[in-house]
C-alpha cells in the first residue's frame, strides 16, 4: 500500500512539474525595443561631431593642452564632414585624481560655431578625456 501512495505521489508530482516549465515565444518579443539601447553621443562637446570628427578634434585637444606646449590654439577640420574647431587651453595644467587636467575654449561647428568651455584630463595612459562642458558666452 506505502508502494501504491509513493507511486502515485510520483506521479501527480512528475504532472505537476510540467506546469512550471517555461517556454520562450519568440514570435512575442520585439528586439529593436530592448532598453537602454539609446546610443550616447560620440563627443561631449556637440551631438553634430560624428567618430572621425571626434578623433581629429581630441587629437588637437591633446596638443593644445599638453603641459609642455606652447598654450597656443590648435585647430582641426575634417574636410569630409565639413566640420571644424579649435581648442585654446586657459590657465595651467593642475593634478586631479591621478590625472593631468587643463581648463579649455572650444569652437565646432561649420557654418555657425559653438562655443564651448570644459576641462580636458589626461590620464596615465596617455589618454584624454572631456567633462564639464558648457556654453561659452563671449563678454
């Protein structure tokens, strides 16, 4: 009789386990609408720059800013975007965090021209990085 109930108990309990299988339904989900897909802008100093403009714009970041240069503007273009700018570094370079940092003036743009101000870090690496990026109104 103890074998008859164990058996089934097996049973219903083997029945039961099905219901809690799960099943993917492709056909129900939609892959362009995952969150967080929202693409960040390739450059902080303006949503016009695409991936090459950024690269040349950095490079000229990095001379315009290096300690050892002349503080002098160092300007870049990209002919085939039509985009260009300029970085003028202002003050001197200070430490920050394991890094060397300099505040700037920036200028993008091709017809019209942003004008910006940030603070550009280079990190051990020998890579820089942008933050604090805002408007710059001429006085």
């Amino acid at each position: 009789m103890a074998l008859l109930r164990f058996g089934t108990a097996f049973v219903v309990a083997s029945c039961l386990a099905g219901c809690a299988t799960v099943f993917p339904l492709p056909a129900f989900i939609d892959r362009e609408d995952v969150t967080g897909s929202i693409a960040k802008p390739v450059s902080p100093l303006s949503k016009k720059l695409d991936a090459e403009d950024w690269r040349r714009a950095i490079a000229a970041l990095g001379v315009a800013l290096d300690p050892q240069g002349n503080g002098k503007t160092v300007a870049w273009d990209n002919p085939q975007s039509g985009l260009k700018g300029s970085f003028v570094p202002v003050g001197d370079a200070y430490p920050r965090e394991d890094r060397i940092c300099r505040a700037f003036l920036a200028e993008v743009g091709a017809q019209g021209v942003d004008s910006k101000q940030g603070t550009g870090c280079r990190d051990k690496a020998g890579e820089w990085s942008v933050s604090n990026v805002k408007p710059w109104k001429r006085t």
